[in-house]
C-alpha cells in the first residue's frame, strides 16, 4: 500500500485501535510543537484516518513532509552559542551527572579567600 503522511502534536502520542502513534518532532509553529508521522501500513492508516475524523490531526502531502524533514534537519544541525559555562552545564544534563563544583577546582591552596572589607571614605570638599 501506499505511504501516507500525517501531521500532528509530537508532545503525547496518540491512540487509536490498539495504536499508539508517536509523532516525530519536527519544529515549533505558534507556540506549539509540530509533528510528522508516515505509515504504509492498513491498519495503522485506518486507524490514523479516525484520528483525523476526530481533528486530532491532519494527513499531509508527501511535498509537506519532505519540506517538514528539512525544516527538522535544518533545526538539528544549528547549535546553540554557548559560552564555556554553559557548554560544561550543557555536557552535565546529558550525561544526567550535575558537576560538583570541587571537580572544577584542581588545587584547593590555589583558590583566594575573600573578605569583605569597607568602602573607601571619600574627602569632602
């Protein structure tokens, strides 16, 4: 059978039939998360065709998809301009380990105590 596409909010799957259907995400359009789903099988389009009965989602061209593909790749290879900080923050949350901040420091002698002192007092005049 031919392949079918669809378009539809990525954030929870949708069940139909005995289905659950993943959207992939793809890009963020009016605040919300936009979603691709193809498919080639029967059953899974009859029941994506109750879906879209119901305004769950709307089957797309196979043009729309390509385009939605690009848009996604497009969105993956640009990165974010992080600074030094930010990037070891970035590294932490994906290996899901928070740095310790005595990791970040090699030689305890090395680090300067700091002491609150006053303001200097200026002349009047």
């Amino acid at each position: 059978m031919a392949a079918k596409y669809y378009s539809g909010s990525p954030v929870t799957g949708k069940q139909m039939d005995g289905f659950t259907f993943v959207f992939e995400s793809i890009s963020v359009s009016s605040g919300g998360w936009r979603g691709a789903y193809t498919t080639e099988s029967k059953e899974e389009q009859a029941a994506l065709s109750k879906l879209q009965d119901a305004g769950q989602i709307k089957e797309i061209s196979e043009e729309t998809y390509n385009d939605f593909q690009k848009k996604k790749t497009e969105r993956v290879n640009s990165s974010p301009n992080l600074n030094a900080v930010s990037e070891q923050q970035a590294v932490g949350h994906v290996d899901q380990q928070v740095p310790k901040v005595s990791e970040s420091i090699e030689d305890e002698e090395d680090v300067l105590e700091v002491k609150q002192v006053a303001k200097p007092k200026r002349k009047k005049g």
